[in-house]
C-alpha cells in the first residue's frame, strides 16, 4: 500500500495550489470571484430605453381592435378585373344569338345559311332537339331514347366520313354533329303530330316525305355553305335523307 499511495502522489505532483482558486479573475472588465467551485457573477445594467421605462396607455376601445394593416381587395390581389372577363355561357361555347339564327336557317329552308356561323362546333341546341324529340315519341308510347342517340351517332360517324372524301376543306366531327342536330327540329313537329293523328295513312305518309325533305333539304344546305361545295347539294342530300327517313320511321310506326 505504501508503494501506491508515493506511486500516485509522484503521479498527480503539479504546480496548481488550491490559493490560486480564490483569486480573484477578470473577464470583459468585470471581476468575479472563483471559490472551491463555486462562481459570483456581478451583474452588469445594460442600456434601458426610456419609452419602455414608462407605461404607455391604451387609447383603443373594447372589442374594437386598431387596424395596424392596409386590407387589399381581390381585385388587386389577383391582378385581374372580374368585370371585364367573359361571360360563363361564351366560356363554355354557348351562344344563343348564334343558336337562334341557326334554328331560323333550319326553320327558312329558302334563307341563305351564313358558313361562319355553321361552321362552329355548338352541340347545345342539337342535344336539347334529341331530347325534345324522345320526349315527344314519349308522349306518343314510344320509349326509344337509346335509338335517338345510337342512330344519331351512327349518322354523324357516317356523314362525317362521307363529308371528309367529298369537300377539299374537310370538316369536324363537332360540325357535323351540330349541323344534323339542328336539322333534326322538323323531325320534332312530326312526332308532335303522331301524338294526336295516325301517320300510317296516306296524308300521313306524305306529311312524312315533306318532313324528310325538310330536314334533308336544310341540313344539304348548311353543308354546301359551310365548306363551299357549290353544285353538290344534292349528293349530300341524299344520305341526310336516309338518316332523316329512320328517325320518320320511329315516328310513324
């Protein structure tokens, strides 16, 4: 034991004396004092602002907070004037300036067609047309929404195609589309008319021809002013007749 109590007294032999811990350092200016571990920090009183030294009253009301902001409208936040954007219905591509000339043009089928019109894609007045004419054979008994709209496509498939091999210019799908349904309005008077009368008779019958004329008579020429096919009025009549005949069909019987 002797031998490692001088082991560890020649082991921790060092210069530090535990007097020096009651001296007294400086650090920044400001003296403190070290004893056996412990620490005295004098405290230094830093610069004060005299407006925070006094309290200043409160001048607003109850309930009623100070606007410390200037509110923005929308308006200048987004950039842009509400009031000079377009109208939702010409966003969507509903003009009904438009759709109104166009059903005159169909109902005047001796009115010259105006090609910049015709030529637009608006399929709001022929959707409203094939409704208008399945609510009518609906009147009559006649459930045949599915054959409306199954021969309608089927119709603007085939005449878009025909449309596209005859005319230089070609033509969409769209126009096509609207420009059959549009035509279909004639169609609608027939079916109104199989409500109260029979058209399995003879005057039946010609009322039905001249109904078919009517439409394929309209359509022929909203085509030939739309894509400038002078002299092909009737080669597109034709096939409009074919299609108008198997509406005139579900109508009569």
């Amino acid at each position: 034991m002797s031998g490692f109590e001088s082991f560890n007294t020649e082991f921790f032999q060092t210069s530090y004396s535990i007097d020096e811990q009651a001296q007294p350092y400086e650090y920044g200016g400001s003296p403190y004092g070290r004893q056996y571990g412990g620490y005295e920090y004098s405290q230094q009183s830093g610069f004060v602002p005299p407006e925070m030294m006094q309290q200043q009253p409160y001048t607003g009301q109850i309930y009623q907070p100070t606007q410390t902001y200037t509110s923005t409208s929308a308006q200048s936040f987004y950039g842009s004037n509400f009031e000079d954007e377009p109208p939702l219905l010409e966003e969507l591509g509903i003009n009904f300036e438009h759709i109104w000339q166009k059903t005159l043009t169909v109902l005047h089928p001796l009115k010259v067609a105006d090609g910049s019109i015709m030529n637009e894609t608006d399929l709001a007045g022929p959707m409203v047309f094939c409704l208008a004419f399945g609510v009518t054979l609906l009147l009559a008994g006649k459930i045949q929404f599915g054959y409306v709209y199954g021969i309608s496509a089927i119709g603007c498939v085939g005449m878009f195609c025909l449309l596209n091999l005859m005319s230089m210019t070609g033509v969409s799908f769209g126009c096509v589309a609207s420009v059959l349904g549009y035509c279909l309005l004639p169609m609608i008077l027939l079916s109104t008319f199989a409500i109260v009368f029979s058209l399995q008779g003879v005057m039946g019958i010609i009322f039905t021809a001249g109904i078919i004329g009517w439409c394929s008579f309209s359509a022929s020429k909203i085509f030939i002013s739309a894509l400038a096919m002078e002299g092909q009025q009737l080669l597109v009549a034709y096939p409009c007749a074919l299609l108008y005949g198997v509406f005139a069909l579900i109508s009569v019987f």
